[in-house]
C-alpha cells in the first residue's frame, strides 16, 4: 500500500543485507510534509536507534520549503517514528544483536496522505560480499544480452 514515494535510500541495498522491513510513521512539522510532498528529501547515511523504548531517525535531511518563514524546520533535526511499543521493544532486542542496524529504506505517502518510512533490520556487507552481487548482476546481465542476441 504504498502511494507515492518520496525518496529512496538506494545505498542501503548496496550496504547491507536487509534481514527484516517494517512500516513506521513519522512526527513530523507543517512545513517538513510539504517539503517531502515537492520530493525534496535524503536518507543518505540515516539510521535509526531506540532510545527509552521510543524509535528515533537520525540524519534525514528534509530540505526547508522555500515558501516557509522564521517557523521552517531544522534539515537534519532528529524525528520521531511512530511504532507499536511491543515492536519497538522487539526491534531493541534485536538490533542490540552485534553488527545489526535500523536503516530507513524509502520514505512515502501511504493511501491515506500519512508520511510513512520503511526501516530494515540490516547486517553490514563486507567488501568481498558487495564484490559477489556485483560479480552476479554482471552475470546476470551478460546472460540477458546473450538470450536478447538469440532471439
């Protein structure tokens, strides 16, 4: 149920092996929506961490809008994502796991107008793993071009 994206953290995929995803909303001021709704955000190097039992996202950047005045937002303030207390605590039992991390995949609009981010439960890749998937993609590729020639 996913409406209308709003930006893509597409290092994320590249970084890390995504283990689990979930869905979580975001508090967010007047003026961040409708900076997100013209599409003017970046999850580049964000997480996400749980503190006192509440979920916290760091280093989104959300650009100011342009038509906002002295009340327009802090870009890289650290938001608050809304989730279930016994999924947070189940997040914090599992990302306190060594070497696990809360990414934020994408942020979007769901149908009902509501800014929504989709975090993974994420294990760091090592060089030689990212080396593989680029060796298979290759791969892959190389094969889509043969069969292509063929017909």
């Amino acid at each position: 149920m996913v409406g209308k994206v709003v930006t893509v953290n597409r290092k994320a995929r590249h970084d890390y092996h995504i283990l689990e995803t979930y869905e979580a909303g975001i508090a967010l001021t007047g003026t961040e929506v409708k900076s997100l709704r013209a599409g003017r955000a970046n999850l580049q190097d964000s997480f996400a961490r749980v503190e006192n039992a509440e979920l916290f996202l760091y280093n989104m950047h959300i650009s100011p809008y342009d038509q906002g005045n002295r009340f327009n937002h802090e870009p890289k303030r650290t938001r608050k994502l809304l989730m279930h207390k016994k999924e947070i605590l189940r997040l914090l039992g599992k990302s306190r796991e060594k070497g696990l991390a809360l990414i934020p995949l994408k942020v979007y609009f769901n149908d009902r107008g509501k800014a929504k981010v989709e975090l993974a439960l994420a294990r760091g890749k090592k060089v030689y793993d990212k080396r593989e998937d680029m060796a298979a993609r290759d791969a892959k590729r190389e094969m889509e071009r043969a069969l292509r020639g063929k017909m």
